[in-house]
C-alpha cells in the first residue's frame, strides 16, 4: 500500500469512527458518552503507539484534548 | 401570468420530489437484491446532504408536510423497523425542536426531505446498510464501511431516537469491536510500518 493509500485508509477509519460515535451519542442509551469516551481513548492510545510520526501527534493531539475537556468540565462543575 | 409561472414551478418540484423519491426506492430494493451497493451509497449521500440539493433548497410549496406532523399510526418497538407489515408504518425520520422554530407549521422543504428518507427506510433501504454492516467479514474493506455509514451520518439531526437506537445499538458494538483490525488495516498499528 503506498503512502497516500495508506493515507486515505486512515482517513476512512477516522470518519466511520466519527459518524457512528455522534449517530450512538444520539441514542437513549444512558452510558452512552462514556461508551463513546472510552473508544475514542483507545483510538488515541492506538494512533499515538503508531510507529508513523505524523500519526502519533494525532494521537497525542487527541488525548490533549480530551484533558483539557476534563479538565474544563471540572472548573465548570468545580464554579457551580 | 404570476399564477401561472408559480403553478407550473410547483408542478416541477412535484416532478422532483417524485423523481428523488423513485431514485431513494430504487437504491433501497438494489441494496436488499445483495448486489454492490458500492456504486450507490455516494449518490444516497449526495440525495441525503440537503443543503446540497438546489431542489431542497429553492423549494417553495407547502405539500407533504402533515403526515410528518401527526405521526398517529405508528408502531412501536425496535423489532418493527424490520418487520415488513409494520415497517410501512414506521417513522424513520421527523421534524426535531430544534429546526421547528416553535410553530406547528413544517416548512416545505423539510418535508419533503423528511418523507423522502421515511420512503427510503421503508423500503428497507437502512435495514439493508445495517445488515451490510453487521455480517462484514474480515478483511474490511474500511471505504465501504465509511460508505454505510455516511449517509445516515449526514440525516441525523432528522432521525427518530427509537430509529437511532435500532441501528447504533447493534452497530456501535460491532464496529467498536472491528476497529483493532480496521486500524491495523489502515497500518496505525506497529509491524506496518
């Protein structure tokens, strides 16, 4: 597989794991966000052990993101 | 003269709306024969992204809007999306709060939009993409995946949550469970390099 094959590959993994974490966060399902968290820390942790630079910054990306969401919930809830 | 240009705009967008409907049906039963639906699942995303479609967006009738809003004979309960006697019944798709702007009037557009993706669901057209879905076998094929999915990515700010709950709840796991190969697929993982 050449590079941009691989490229795109990852594209479409990243896009199918979007659309069906927003189409499950619709659901009724009551642990539906964390189900929806925990998959999207897996995925972090998998991208960022990927042994392609560019991936591992998304991974690390991903992750520094999902802190800094904890962490802005928190002042929020820590505020009320 | 005016009467007459706004009549006869009508009756286009009735052809429209028609024709888009017949194109949503045909894809549905083409997906239910088994074929590749790999040519087809592009053209429903593009049929689905609504602000796309000049038809959706220049629309100015105001048929096709009550059955969405009474909904009365529906069923209930998620096997009825798959049960051919019922699944006729079924609303797939409705107006939500927030693109209702309060009134009890639907816009003509939406409408439209809306009947358009009912029709498709009860023509057994999502129950094929879960189907689809849900017998992959390995190896993946991660482009016809995202395809599956897309489309009812693009329409779910209009779908039902008992819909949603039908398709994701059985999906999410599924694919939650693939993705340790989808991305070794997609050489993420370590010994791919």
């Amino acid at each position: 597989m050449s590079h941009e094959e691989l490229k795109a590959e990852f594209r479409h993994v990243s896009e199918v794991i979007n659309f069906i974490c927003s189409l499950y966060r619709l659901t009724s399902k009551e642990d539906a966000l964390e189900a929806v968290d925990t998959l999207r820390l897996q995925l972090a942790l998998k991208e960022f052990r990927s042994p392609y630079l560019e991936r591992r910054l998304t991974g690390l990306g991903d992750i520094n993101e999902f802190v800094e969401a904890i962490d802005s919930r928190w002042v929020v809830s820590y505020k009320i | 003269m005016n009467f007459l240009g706004s009549d006869l705009d009508e009756e286009g967008e009735d052809r429209g709306y028609q024709f888009l409907q017949c194109v949503l049906v045909f894809i549905a039963r083409s997906l239910q024969t088994g074929i590749d639906p790999s040519p087809l699942l592009p053209l429903l995303v593009e049929i689905f992204t609504l602000r796309a479609q000049p038809f959706y967006t220049y629309g100015t009738g105001t048929e096709y809007c009550e059955e969405i809003i009474t909904g009365n004979e529906t069923d209930s309960g998620l096997e009825a999306f798959e049960d051919s006697e019922k699944v006729s019944r079924m609303v797939f798709a409705e107006v939500r709060a927030r693109n209702y702007n309060g009134s009890t009037r639907v816009t003509h557009v939406e409408g439209r939009f809306i009947s358009n993706i009912n029709s498709f669901g009860r023509s057994f057209g999502f129950k094929s993409m879960k189907d689809a879905i849900l017998h992959q076998t390995p190896p993946f094929r991660v482009a016809h995946l995202r395809n599956l999915v897309a489309p009812i990515h693009e329409i779910k700010g209009f779908l039902t949550t008992e819909f949603l709950d039908w398709f994701s709840l059985d999906v999410f796991p599924r694919i939650s469970h693939q993705v340790p190969s989808l991305y070794n697929h997609g050489g993420l993982t370590c010994g791919h390099r």
